[in-house]
C-alpha cells in the first residue's frame, strides 16, 4: 500500500484554534498543498488578516506577515513589488476585504497587483462574535441584524467577484465552494490556477471561497453545508468570473 | 551630481532616501509634500528601484510595512492630515519592529485645516499619534541640506533600533530652495537583518513572522518591556541638539526647531543690538527630547525659556519638564500658517522679560 | 484494499469525514481525547470496506486523516 494522501508539507504541523468543522481549515489545506505541488514553498510569503484567521500565520509553513485589518494587499503589494521573484498571497475574510479593505483590494486589483487573493467568504463575522458583514445575506439573522438583514435599512450584499472582475489588472478571478467533496476538488484546481498565474507574471488573481461559520450561524457542521448550498450558492455563483487566458477582451 | 546644487526641499528628501538605499518609496499626494512623490516617481524607476503612487495614505504605509518586513529600506512622505491616516500602520511598524522613514512635512491644522507651514503635529509625532506604548524618534531638520543629512540618519537609525523614524519638516523647508552638498557618507555599522526579516524560507527551517500580535498578556508585557529597553538606548544614544549664542551667561533663551528656530536666531541679533543676551536651545531630536541641553542653561538663564512654535503651544509642555519648575517657561506662537517675523519674536521675548526686569 | 488513519488527539468531532464516506464506515468513537472531542475513527473489523477514495481526508478541516491505497 502506498500513501495516497497526507498531510501536506504547505503547513505546519501544528493544531488549529479554528471552530469543529470550520472550513478554514480545508481553504489552508488546500493553499498549503499548492505551494507544495508548486514547489514554491520556499520563496513564498503570505499575509495574514484580521479575523479569524489572523493566527493563519502559526500555521502556514512559509514566511508570513500579520496586516492591519483590511491592509494585506497593500502589505503583499509592498513584499511583491520589492521582491518579484517571490509568491505572495493574502487570505482574507469577508470582513476585512469587502468592509474595511474595499479600496486595497480594488486597487491591488486594478494595478494587476501580481498577487494572489483567497477570499473566505460566509457571509458573516467570525471572530467577532458574528456581526453582519458585507457579505450577510438579505433576511440573515445576525448580532447586529437580529431581525434579519433589511436591504433598505443595511443594504444589499456585495458579490466581489463580479465586481473585481470588471478591472483590466483582475487576471483571474473565480468564485469556490468547499461545501462537498467535488466542490472542494474544484476549488483546489482553481487555487492552483492562481498561483499558477501569479508564477507567470499574468496579473491579479482571486479564489473567493464559500465557507461556513457553524459557530455564529447557530447550525451543526453538517448543517450548516446544507445552508451554504441553498442559500449562498443562489446568491453568489460559482465560476470563473474573469480569466485573461480565455482569450475573451473583458 | 555636482557638488553643491540648488534643490527644493522636497526633491532634496527624495535625492537623500536613494542616497541612502531607499529601495521602495509609496507616497500619495498632498500639499505641501507631493513634490517629494513627483521627484521619486521620475529617479527611481530609473535606477531600478520602487516608486508606487499608493491609493491613500493609509494603503502607502502599509505597503511601506511589507517592504520594511520583507527586508528593504522602505520610505513613505505625506503631510499632517495623511500623517493622521497613516497613525494605525505605525503603531503596527513600531510593534513589529520594524525600520522604516516616514516624512511629515506639516501643514496647518485641525481637520484639513491649511497648506501653509505649521508645527502642531508635535504632539502626533512626540506622545503617541498611534495606539500603544511606541515612540517614534523624531528628527527636526531647519535647513534643506539639513534635511539631506537627516533623512540618510534617518534610515541608519532606524535599521540600527529597528524602528520607525520620522523626519518633520514643514511646508517652508519643503519648498524652499537651498544649496545641498550629498557628502560622503561612511557607511553605518549596522545589524543583520536576515535574523527577522520575511521575504521566503530560503532554504531557512524556521519560518519568519512579521507581527505585532500577541493575545498572551505575559507575552505583550514583555514584548513592551522588550521594547522599552529599546527607546531607553535611543535616549542615551541619540539625542541631537544644537546651543545657539548659550556661551556665556544668557538674559533668556528661547526653545526652537525646524524652520522658526531660524527665525529666532534672526530674532536674537535684534535683541543683541539692544543689549538683551538670549540664546537658544534648538532640538534635531524631538523624541528623544534633548532634556540635556537645559542643564547646559538652567543655572545661566536669568529669566527662563521661551518655546517658540508654530502651533498653539505643544512642545511648551516638553519644556516645561525639561526645566522642571526650575525657571519659568513662556509662550510664543502663531498658528494657521502664519510665520512670525524676527521682530516679532524679539518683542515678545521683551514683553516677557519686560515685566520681571 | 485501502486504509484511513485518524490522528484522534487533533480530531475536534465535527462529523464532516462521517457524512461524506460512501461506505459509510467512520463513527465516532466511544472515547474522549485529550480535547475532550469525541475522534473520528473506522473500527479495524471495518477498514476492510475502505474503498480508499480519500473523501474523508479531503473534507477534514484539520487534516487528521492519512489515506493508504
């Protein structure tokens, strides 16, 4: 018998503080198993956000930096542009990319800022407590929505994706789940594909994944899957939303 | 370069960070310091280095962090309104030891206030600004080529303590015109930084981490005492000062820096003409405050200091402790950008020793 | 044959390696560990159903489980 699968050496072989069930823990695995297929590991530095998984950098075997909350694209701009022979990545939650961190993203976007950005969405605040984010659906009950997310009152969620792929420096963009083992296949391809595309200077690129917070939304693991599929995947798509090596002028 | 050329305050920062080996600069416009943007957006792709017009000044410093903790010599500029944005990635640079410049060339305020000269952001850069128990040491440069020779200490001093440095200036100094010389420099013994910094393993077993971050209170108290032991050094190491006119016994002396401590020894000719011996204590280092210079003239002066300042009166307070209800301690500013004149200046000196005399 | 090894003491109890496996051969186990997690874990009268297919390995957030084919 052969080993056919095991940890990967991306990551430290530490325990995590992240919930039971907590799909950061997959969303690292998986970067960690990239840089390693890559072979990148070792002229890799990856930027850490405010949330919870701001001790992300205990547990990725590369060099890594703590940013100020919503700052990591302009910290990995800062490592990327003096070092460009080095892989640079942030990982972000919902609240730090699309609340406080809109402009850096955006703007390491546009610059076609030749990072990669993984996106951890679930549509709520995790290490806070589980306040509304950006990302909180229309009607999601939250601490600071408890009578559900009125859009006139708190307005619309926002899909990132979508929105970061209408800039020209956006190289690949492409919104992931990790809810089921296929999806979790699927979105292990895309993340390679990114820093694929970040090892050939192609531009700015972003797996947003779908995650869960059983913690704040008050569900089981399992069940909290199961709420993820039916209401987050209607509202925000899977699929690639932007990939300059279709050949397509978007 | 010629030996002695005629630069703008602001170019001459620009010309003296590549001096040093400013290898990233990440700026964003605003007046009276975006010239030092524009002369760096122009040399440093020439010569192979970093220029990045930042989207806001709150995403320069922290690119200034990433390239800081990755290993470079990093530089940011803007001026009292960006300073304010910038206060949370200093506190982060400061905790995570990090060296790094950042120039403040001061305008007036509060709120967005005017583009003229001031000096109110001495409280912003000497007791806080950002969160935290850090200092930044503060360099008071009051000529163009004074400012060339600081901002190149500037990076050697923050290399050597690993932390963050701020040149100040203000609007004057950054768009006047004078004539710099960039000596040579002997190279400054300084630390390794391939024990901290983060830019890839390498080769290296253990990962680096730059962070500021510590959740344990036994780690955060010795991380600050850590820190402490630190600025203790700078206070022993680095003070700067220069005595003006403090040779023999002095009637007052004035407390000045940057562009109005010209000004004052302008001031203190006038007042020698009528009989009225003053001199002046001028501070380069704002933290740490040079304490030492007053016990050069605490016995001497016969009728105390006067801080001089453009601002309603914030290094006053650092004066105030530093003679330590010794001597009195007098008052004179103006603020919004205006700039007294020498004779102004001289008469306020006489109005306050007028009475005692 | 096929065999998946649970490292118990990282194991948090989660149950997304249970719900994923087609042959429905993990459980939780009857013991604490250390965390006080009830661990994931295939009895050994079962692992020979092991088809290897790693879903188990791939769903686990805390990278607790090897798989051998």
């Amino acid at each position: 018998m052969e080993v056919i699968f095991q940890r990967t050496k991306g990551l430290l072989d530490v325990p995590t503080h992240y919930c039971p069930g907590c799909t950061h823990g997959i969303i690292h695995r998986l970067v960690g198993e990239t840089l390693e297929e890559l072979n990148v590991i070792d002229k890799t530095v990856g930027v850490a956000p405010v949330g919870c998984s701001v001790l992300a950098y205990n547990y990725f075997a590369c060099d890594m930096f703590e940013a100020a909350h919503g700052r990591a694209p302009a910290v990995a701009t800062g490592i990327k542009r003096s070092h460009p022979d080095s892989v640079v990545f942030t990982y972000q939650g919902d609240g730090d990319l699309a609340a406080i961190g809109t402009a850096e993203i955006v703007h390491a976007a546009t610059r076609g800022e030749n990072i990669t950005t993984i996106f951890v969405n679930n549509c709520i605040y995790g290490m806070t407590g589980g306040q509304m984010a950006p990302t909180t659906l229309p009607g999601q009950v939250t601490e600071t929505t408890p009578y559900g997310r009125d859009v006139k009152q708190a307005g619309y969620p926002i899909r990132v994706s979508e929105m970061l792929s209408t800039l020209s420096g956006a190289a690949y963009v492409e919104r992931v789940s990790v809810d089921s083992v296929p999806n979790i296949l699927k979105a292990k391809k895309a993340i390679k594909k990114a820093f694929e595309l970040q090892l050939q200077g192609a531009g700015f690129t972003m797996i947003e994944v779908l995650s869960i917070c059983p913690t704040n939304w008050g569900l089981s693991p399992l069940e909290a899957l199961k709420w993820l599929r039916d209401n987050m995947i209607p509202y925000y798509p899977l699929g690639v939303k932007k990939d300059i090596t279709a050949g397509e002028a978007k | 370069m010629p030996d002695k050329v005629l630069m703008k305050g602001n170019e001459a920062i620009g010309e003296a960070a590549i001096h040093a080996g400013c290898q990233c600069f990440f700026g964003y416009p605003i007046t009276p310091q975006t010239e030092v943007a524009a002369y760096m957006s122009r040399r440093m792709p020439k010569i192979g280095r970093v220029f990045l017009q930042a989207e806001s000044e709150i995403a320069a410093i922290n690119m200034v962090y990433g390239a800081a903790g990755s290993g470079v010599r990093a530089m940011t500029s803007s001026s009292s309104p960006g300073i304010s944005l910038k206060q949370e990635g200093i506190s982060y640079i400061a905790g995570a030891e990090l060296p790094c410049v950042i120039v403040n060339i001061v305008r007036g305020g509060p709120g967005l206030g005017g583009i003229q000269p001031a000096q109110s952001d001495y409280f912003q850069a000497t007791k806080g600004g950002g969160h935290g128990d850090y200092r930044l040491v503060v360099l008071a440069p009051s000529s163009v080529q004074e400012m060339v020779d600081l901002v190149q200490d500037a990076f050697d001093i923050a290399d050597k303590y690993r932390n963050p440095v701020m040149v100040m200036g203000d609007g004057m100094l950054g768009q006047m015109m004078e004539p710099v010389e960039f000596k040579e420099r002997k190279p400054a013994q300084l630390p390794s930084k391939d024990e901290w910094k983060a830019d890839g393993l390498k080769g290296r077993k253990e990962h680096h981490v730059i962070n500021s971050l510590y959740l344990k209170p036994e780690e955060l108290e010795n991380q600050n005492l850590k820190m402490q032991k630190k600025y203790a050094k700078i206070k022993n190491n680095e003070v700067r000062y220069e005595m003006y006119n403090c040779e023999k016994d002095v009637d007052f002396v004035l407390v000045a820096y940057g562009t109005i401590s010209r000004i004052c020894k302008n001031a203190i000719k006038l007042l020698a003409e009528e009989g009225i011996n003053v001199g002046l204590i001028r501070p380069i280092t704002l933290w740490p405050f040079p304490e030492k210079a007053f016990e050069e003239v605490i016995d001497k002066t016969k009728y105390g200091f006067m801080s001089v300042e453009l601002s309603c009166g914030q290094m006053v307070e650092d004066v105030k402790l530093a003679s330590n209800g010794r001597k009195p301690v007098y008052f004179y500013g103006r603020t919004g950008g205006m700039v007294p004149s020498p004779n102004e200046i001289a008469d306020a000196v006489k109005r306050n020793i007028g009475g005692a005399k | 044959m096929a065999r998946a090894t649970f490292r118990e003491e990282r194991c948090k109890g989660c149950g997304l390696c249970i719900s994923v496996c087609p042959k429905k051969i993990i459980e939780f186990s009857e013991k604490l560990n250390v965390k006080g997690y009830h661990p994931a874990a295939v009895k050994e009268e079962k692992m020979k159903e092991c088809i290897g297919c790693a879903s188990c390995a791939r769903i686990c957030p805390d990278v607790v489980i090897t798989v051998e084919k």
